[in-house]
C-alpha cells in the first residue's frame, strides 16, 4: 500500500554518535538513519516496487502489521526474482518513524509519526555497527541484518521464478465514466475478442465486472474472479507480474487483450453518444469478471477457448 506521504513530514537526522547495537531491531533503525543522510530511503509500495525491479533496492523492511496480504505477497514476490533481503519490522508506526516520516520537537522526540508499510535502501551511507552486527558464529555475509536471505547478493539479474503473488497500476477511473449497456440482441462470435467483448457485455448488465488493480487483486485474493482480462499494452512490467501471479496462485484463467483502451471501453469506461458511440474512453489494464450474469454464444466461446 502506497503510504500518505508529505514531504515537510520526512525527518532526515543529523549526524551523531553511533548507538550500541544489541538486536536485529536495533540494527534496521541505525541503517535507516545511516541512509537518511544520504536521502538512500524509499518508502511506498510503488516507489519501492520500482526500485526492487530496477536493482536498485539493497535491503527492503516490510510491516507485519500490515494486513494488505496482497500488497505484502508483491513486495515479497518480487524481493524473491531479484534477490533481495527482506526483513520483517513488526510494527508499521515503528517502520515509519525510523524511515524519517514524522517531525521531530524541540525536544528531540518524533512527533506526528506517519506509518510505513514497506521501505527500502538504495544507499547505505557510511557503514558502522547496525550494518556490520553479527550473530556469533556466521560469515561476514551472514550479518545480523541479512542473514535471512542467506548468502545471496544483494541484488541480481536471477531468473528465480516468480512466486505467490505479483502486480499492476492501479487504473485512473471516475465513476461517471462506466456505461452499462442494455441488453439487446447477441452479436454473433467469431474469434476471441468477440467473445471477452460479449461477455463483458453480459456481465456489465449484472454489476459483474471489476477494474482497476486493487480491486482486482482483491477479488482474486478472495477467490470471486472468475476470469481475469489483462492488457498486453500495459507498459508495467511489475504490475502485471502481480495479476499473473495472483491468477497462478488462485487458479483463475487470464486472457490477454491487445489494448487498454479497447479493453476499457469494453469493460464500460466510457460514456455512450446519443449515437450510440462510445466516447471519452478510459485504457484498463486489468478487468475481472465476478459474475457473467446470462451465459450465451460469447461465454461458450471463451470457456471453449479456456478448455472448461
């Protein structure tokens, strides 16, 4: 979950004495302050998924306490394909106060502390003691920090298979925007998009169509997508990742469509002329169908085409 961030509320530290470090906790908060001097933090979920698929992401800590399992599995999933050491923190407050998103008093205290679901460092800083604390008996790459992650490097072109869930920009839709067709006679089917067309169609009349990443993930998540259309002309790499691991996970078929803005207007984003027309289109990319209301030639179709 992308966090609310304001930019007067990031407390970079100033440079002080090193504290002791004494446990994994103690060591995740100097590294941050370390990395705060050099304006090496990331914080939200897309600035830190970007950095994760770019290679640029060192270590990333994510929030127990978040309770976005969806968010989580495509922070973990992609920490997975690109090797990189994830750490648990277990309070999100904690996280976000660490990662500089409060505001400091006088007195030296974090006020107005703003959570962090996940964060993650690109620049280390100068190295000292949380970066370097080890457990007794484990090699310079087993350090207290990173140990979780075994000896892998820090980041890498791995080609580990992308595992649970995964991805996609969530699309920008405005409530007028959605037209429901009425119902009128079936257009004959003919090859695959007629058919994902026609079933949209359908599903519209029945409130059964889904856009937009989160709640298509969500609904993936909770086993309701019956199928799940997916633009090819998506440009995110990431976010399409998480639908196509979402749909491996739950078992939940994948089409892929050609064009966002076909897929869009097709999915009702869109406002109908009094000709009839579609008109002021918005691309998606990604529609789930959670019911397809009455089955016909179009619905046949395509289960045809999925093997059911």
């Amino acid at each position: 979950m992308a966090d609310a961030l304001e930019d007067e509320e990031v407390a970079a530290p100033e440079a002080e004495p090193e504290e002791e470090v004494t446990d994994l906790m103690g060591a995740v908060r100097g590294v941050l302050k370390k990395s705060l001097m050099v304006d090496g933090v990331i914080r939200g979920l897309h600035e830190v998924a970007k950095h994760i698929e770019a290679c640029k992401a060192q270590v990333v800590f994510l929030a127990e306490s978040c309770n976005e399992a969806t968010y989580k599995k495509l922070i973990q999933g992609l920490c997975v394909e690109k090797n990189v050491p994830v750490i648990d923190v277990p309070d999100n407050k904690s996280l976000g106060e660490w990662a500089g998103l409060c505001k400091i008093d006088k007195d030296g205290m974090p006020r107005k502390v703003v959570g962090a679901s996940c964060v993650a460092v690109v620049d280390f800083g100068e190295e000292g003691e949380a970066g370097n604390r080890r457990d007794p008996g484990t090699d310079s790459r087993e350090n207290m920090g990173w140990r979780r992650m075994g000896n892998a490097p820090l980041c890498g072109n791995v080609s580990t298979p992308v595992e649970e869930g995964r991805v996609v920009m969530a699309d920008a839709l405005e409530d007028e925007e959605v037209a429901a067709p009425e119902a009128e006679p079936e257009e004959e089917v003919t090859d695959l998009m007629g058919a994902v067309r026609g079933v949209l169609k359908k599903s519209l009349m029945v409130d059964g169509v889904i856009r937009g990443l989160h709640e298509v993930a969500k609904h993936i998540e909770a086993c309701k997508a019956q199928v799940v259309f997916l633009a090819e002309s998506c440009n995110e790499a990431t976010y399409k990742k998480l639908i196509q691991g979402l749909c491996v996970e739950k078992n939940v078929p994948v089409i892929d469509v050609p064009d966002n803005k076909s897929l869009g207007e097709w999915a009702g984003l869109c406002k109908i002329d009094k000709d009839g027309m579609p008109r002021k289109v918005v691309g998606a990319s990604c529609v789930a169908v959670v019911d397809f209301g009455e089955e016909g030639e179009a619905y046949n179709y395509m289960m045809k085409h999925l093997g059911k």
